[in-house]
C-alpha cells in the first residue's frame, strides 16, 4: 500500500509538473489553435500531405539545364548539377549544393545553402577564378538567381514550415483535381505577399504556384510539368516552367534522372569541400 | 624558365598518375580553357628612361584546364597550364603551370584514432587561397604572387606541395608541406609598374642556405560558428614578399627572401545585408616582429528602385606598423571605399570601382574594373587604373605615369 502511495505522488507530481509548463505555454499555444480557422487547418494539412510524401528520400542528385528566355524569344542557357541532403528534423531545413558547369566563364562556381525554417539560411559561394570561398548574405531572398526568373526563396523556401497556409477551393487541373491552397511566406524579405499553389488529389504533388508580389498582383507562374515517380514513392517534376507575367520573360528548368542514395553525407555539404567539387 | 620546366613535369608527372588509373576504368574527363587578348592604353609616356615608349601594349594569353576524376569520385587531377605573350615586355612574357596535383580522399579506417574522418591527400601544384576582404589579401600566403599579370597582386603563381585536408565536426584543418619556393614575377626592363630599377628576378638571394628548397610549413584551422566564419593559421618559412636590394654593380634591384614565421586570423561576421570583415596578422621577419590589419564591412542594398540590380557599398581601413627594413607595402594606413553594381542579369554585368587613399600621404589610387558575357563564351572586361598626389620620395611615385586603361576579350571553351 505504502509503495502504492509513493507511485502515486510520484505521478501526481509528474502530473503537476506536466500541467504547470503546459500553464506556461498554453498562451501562445492556444493563440496558435485559437485562430486557426478551418481553412487554415485544411491548408496546412494539404501541404503538409504534400511534403511528407516526399519524406525519406535522404540524399539525391540531377543535372539541370536552365534555359533564360528574354520577351524577344531570345534564349541564353546555363547548366548545373543539384545535389540535396534531406534533414530529417523537420524544424531545420534541408541541405543543397548546386555546381554550375555552363556558361564556362562560371564554370567550377558552386552555391551551398544550409536552409533554416525563419532564421536567413547559411549560404556560401564559391568562385574558382579565386579559389575563394566566400560566405554571402542570405538576405537576398527575392533577389533572381543567376539572372533567370527564379528568386533565390523559389529554390530554399520549399520547406513546409516557411508558410502558413489557407485552403481556397478544389478545381479541375489538367487530367487531376487540384486543390488550391493559398500560402504566405513566414520567413522574412520575402518578395511575395502571397502564393495561390495547385496540389493534385491522386499523388499530391505541386502542379502550379502563382506568386503575387509585394503590391499583391500577379508576378509569375510556375507550372512543374513531366513528373516522374522513383522507387514507387518520390515524384520528381522534370520540366518546371516559370513565366514571368509582368515582363514576359520565362526561364525553364530540365532536369535529367535524379540519382536517389547516392551515399552523400554532412560532410558533402562544408564550405571546405567547395574547393575540392571538381 | 628551368624553374617552369621543372612546374611542367611534376604536373605532368602528376596527371601521368591520374591517367594510368584512368585508362582502364569508366572516369571522367573535362577539358576547358580559355583565350584572351589584352590591350593596355597608357595615358602618360613611361616614366623611367629604359622603359618601352609606346602608350599601347597587346597581349595574348592562353590557360587550359584538364581535370579527372575517378569512376568512383575518390580520386582526382588537375593539370592547368598557363601562358602570356606580351609585345613589349619580356618577363610579361612567360608561362607558368597553375595547377598539376593528383588528390586522393576518403574516410579514416573504422576503429582507428581518427575513426570517421574525411580526409583528401593531395600532392602537386596546386593554389591555395585565405581570405575575407577586398581591398588586400593580408593573410593570402600559400601561393606567389604573379606580379607580372596584374598589380592587383591576385594572380598567383602554382605552388609546388603536399596538403593534408581532415574535416571534422569541428572544423577544417589543412596541412601544408611546401617544399619548392617560387620566385615572385617581377616586370622587366622595358615594362611599365616597375622601380626606377628593374628587378633581376632570376637571381634572387636567400637567408636560408636551401635557398628556393627550403621546406616551408603551413597549418590552417577553419570553420563557421553560426554567423561567423573564422580561419587562424601557421606559417613558417620563405617570405613571399622580397626586400629589393640595390645589386653591386647599380644596375638592378636583386630580391631577397627572408624567412619568417607567421600567425594569420581571418573572421567573417554575416548579418542581415552586412558582411563585417577582419584580416590580420603577426610576422617575425627580417627586423622586429610587426602587425598588419584590414578589417572593415561590405554592404548591399538588393533589388535597388525595383530593378533585379544590387548596390554594394565597401569600406576597409588597413594597418601595417612594418619597420622600414621590411618589404615595402603600399597597405600601411590606408582608407579603401569602394562599390559594386550588379545587374543580376543574363550577361551576369557587373561593375566594381573603388579608391584608395593614404591616411599620411595622401597617395590616392583609383580603381575601376566592368564586366559582361557576350552570347554563351565571350567575356569583355574593362579596367582602369590611375594614381594620384604620389610624391617622389612615395613607394606609388614608380608608377605615378603608368595610368591606364585595359580592354580583355576572353573566348571561353
């Protein structure tokens, strides 16, 4: 009996510890739920089903060839090699390394990004002229990337936790349903207020994002064309095709095969192996 | 020239090594390069009486670049000669091998001492570069300078070593066994950016009876904590940088190169748009030990009026309380504001101009250097260079009348 006794002031305390720190973030915990609407709640779950098919994939790596186009017509093209360390933790981001072989004047120019959730990401660039290493400021997120219609935060912000979400509808896409969620970036310097994004209902994948820019009018739209599934689990979209709405310019993106379990580590991703790429 | 011959055959040696394993096995290849020609417009007659009078100067240049890798990713090979030909200055003239190394890496056995470290062997010709500012490499050392390319002292000659790269969870360390010194380029007698005297490079004197033999050492811990990137490092050996010594029969300026021992820091602080800067370091040479420093911030304003261009602003202060005894150095109080226009665009324009001006002197040196790709290969460079209020008693004075402006076309394949 006694020992019973002590069991259950034992669980009592542990009881009362358990409640008293709920006491001390249940403020900002019910704020939290409080104001999620269900439309909200419906969005983020959408995105979150989205981004958890994806999970698992570990390591992988793909050719890329981007192809700029001006509202001319006239195109200028550039290719690379994306490699991409998946972080488990979902409160940090993943990890990527983009290695550009074309135009030949950059070749050897490396980008290694260590992606945070709200915190500015860790960037660091590497020039080959030099063989500098360069950390650079990850402030620049709206900035293009090398010149195309690709902002740096449409590379690093695919992280689920970057946005809160809103569900809007669900709408024919193609051959799929779609349902369209808004989402609002988190992160700041962003140069959206706003993306409407179409996420099909069978594979629940990204089919389209339309990105509204600071004045919340239409700037680009994104469409991910010829997905193809790896290992029976991981879609890949191969085409992704930006259009810039406002100046008519548009820049492709075509990747190769993705090489899944490559056997890449951490140590694939510090600045001191950017010397060391070719 | 028999010290460049020497550069070819190990790199050769070095690539042979690659080569043979590559034969057999499924490895890759990649060739690429570049061409370029030069024109220099000069906008004073040259100086000293000895010097070529013609204000123009064509120059051609060539740099291939052959790399290996393995099948399986864990070796690899550089070979990456380099040659100018210039119309009026023989030691411009010149061939050097940037890069000819063989490198081997992978993991430290299970269970050793070292159990779970990547490592990378490297042993050739190879460039090696430390640094954060702009305005001066202060703590760059591994490599040569290759004065004759460029005053900006950012061409580098291939130094000749054995480096041991081990990454840990804690950070970078590189060893660096460097056993063959290269003589600094210095321009000849009919080239402009020369002392009243010009610099019989060939033959240089040493304090160190192994003379160019002597076996330098360089140890360099590197790592990132957060927003700070820091590197601190060891070296001990020939000094880079020659006194100039007047030669016996009056006629030359003979190098001479003394050994030193030297501790470097670097630091990077990145927050928001600002980068701060710090470069210093403590050297034991010839004279009384001495500290040097440029330290400073670079600041961008993205996406300026709306448009895809980025505006940087760049100031560093640079401190040197060298004796008089050691080799001269233009960095000693000095106020470098700079700024850097970028575009973002398809031709990736870009446009860095920036002034240097001494604290003491008032010597004032103004630097502008412009860029932009033409189509997928061509590359148009534009430079200009002037010094100002040099008096003749100032180490700037020598090149008060070398003013000029540089066009570069490179073809790159």
């Amino acid at each position: 009996m006694k020992q019973r006794n002590i069991f259950s002031a034992t669980l009592l305390f542990v009881a009362s510890i358990a409640s008293f720190s709920q006491l001390l973030i249940s403020p900002a915990l019910a704020a939290t739920i409080e104001e999620k609407t269900p439309e909200e709640v419906k969005g983020f779950d959408i995105a979150a089903r989205s981004d958890r098919s994806d999970r698992g994939f570990g390591d992988s790596e793909a050719e890329m060839t981007m192809v700029l186009r001006n509202a001319a017509g006239q195109e200028a093209s550039r290719t690379m090699r994306f490699t991409t360390l998946e972080i488990p933790d979902e409160s940090v981001g993943d990890k990527s390394l983009v290695l550009f072989s074309t135009p030949r004047d950059i070749e050897g120019t490396a980008l290694l990004s260590h992606a945070k959730m709200l915190d500015p990401d860790d960037q660091w660039l590497y020039l080959p002229a030099l063989k500098r290493v360069k950390r650079i400021s990850s402030r620049n997120k709206s900035g293009p990337f090398v010149g195309s219609e690709f902002a740096f935060e449409d590379f690093t912000a695919s992280e689920l936790n970057k946005f809160t979400y809103k569900y809007l509808r669900e709408e024919a896409c193609g051959e799929l349903q779609c349902d369209v969620v808004e989402r609002f970036p988190r992160y700041e310097n962003s140069g959206y207020t706003k993306q409407i994004s179409w996420v099909d209902t069978t594979d629940y994948q990204i089919r389209k994002i339309a990105f509204y820019d600071r004045r919340d009018s239409l700037l680009k739209e994104l469409k991910f064309e010829d997905y193809r599934q790896y290992a029976d689990t991981y879609w890949r979209s191969h085409r992704l095709v930006m259009k810039n709405m406002q100046t008519n310019k548009s820049t492709d993106l075509v990747y190769g095969e993705y090489k899944f379990g490559v056997g890449l580590t951490d140590s694939d991703f510090v600045k001191g192996r950017l010397s060391r790429l070719r | 020239m028999k010290d460049t011959f020497r550069q070819f055959l190990l790199g050769l040696v070095m690539l042979s090594v690659g080569c043979g394993v590559a034969v057999a096995s499924d490895s890759e290849w990649d060739l690429s390069g570049n061409t370029a020609l030069q024109l220099r417009g000069f906008s004073q007659n040259a100086l000293w009486p000895e010097q070529n009078s013609s204000d123009a100067e064509v120059s051609l240049s060539g740099e291939w670049e052959v790399r290996w890798r393995s099948e399986e990713g864990d070796q690899r090979a550089s070979f990456i000669p380099f040659a100018r030909w210039d119309e009026n200055d023989d030691e411009r003239t010149h061939m050097d091998l940037r890069e000819g190394y063989w490198a081997y890496e992978g993991t430290a056995y299970e269970g050793s001492a070292y159990d779970g470290v990547d490592f990378e062997f490297l042993v050739g010709v190879n460039k090696v570069f430390w640094g954060v500012t702009e305005s001066v490499h202060l703590v760059d050392i591994i490599n040569q300078t290759d004065l004759v390319e460029d005053i900006d002292q950012e061409d580098k000659l291939g130094q000749p070593m054995v480096n041991l790269a081990l990454q840990q969870d804690w950070g970078l360390l590189n060893i660096y066994l460097l056993p063959y010194f290269r003589e600094r380029t210095f321009p000849g007698q009919d080239g402009r950016f020369r002392a009243p005297l010009p610099v019989d490079w060939d033959d240089a004197e040493y304090e160190s009876g192994a003379e160019e033999k002597h076996m330098d050492l360089a140890l360099r811990y590197s790592h990132y904590f957060g927003d700070v990137d820091v590197g601190v490092y060891y070296f001990r050996g020939t000094n880079r940088e020659p006194r100039l010594e007047v030669s016996s029969n009056g006629q030359r300026l003979t190098p001479f190169y003394d050994q030193i021992d030297q501790l470097g820091v670097d630091v990077q602080y990145t927050k928001d748009a600002w980068l701060w800067k710090l470069e210093t370091i403590v050297r034991d040479g010839y004279d009384e030990s001495f500290m040097a420093a440029v330290g400073g911030f670079e600041y961008t304003f993205y996406q300026v009026y709306e448009s895809n261009a980025d505006i940087g602003f760049l100031m560093e202060y640079q401190y040197d309380d060298r004796s008089s005894k050691e080799p001269i150095t233009i960095a000693d109080n000095d106020l470098f504001v700079g700024g850097r226009w970028s575009l973002n665009d398809t031709q990736d324009t870009a446009l860095l101009a920036g002034v240097v001006v001494d604290d003491e002197t008032s010597e004032t040196f103004f630097n502008i250097e412009a860029e932009r790709r033409f189509g997928d290969s061509v590359v148009v460079e534009l430079r200009v260079r002037a010094i100002t209020n040099a008096e003749p008693d100032e180490p700037l004075y020598s090149f008060s009348q070398d003013d000029y402006i540089q066009l570069q076309i490179s073809r790159f394949f």
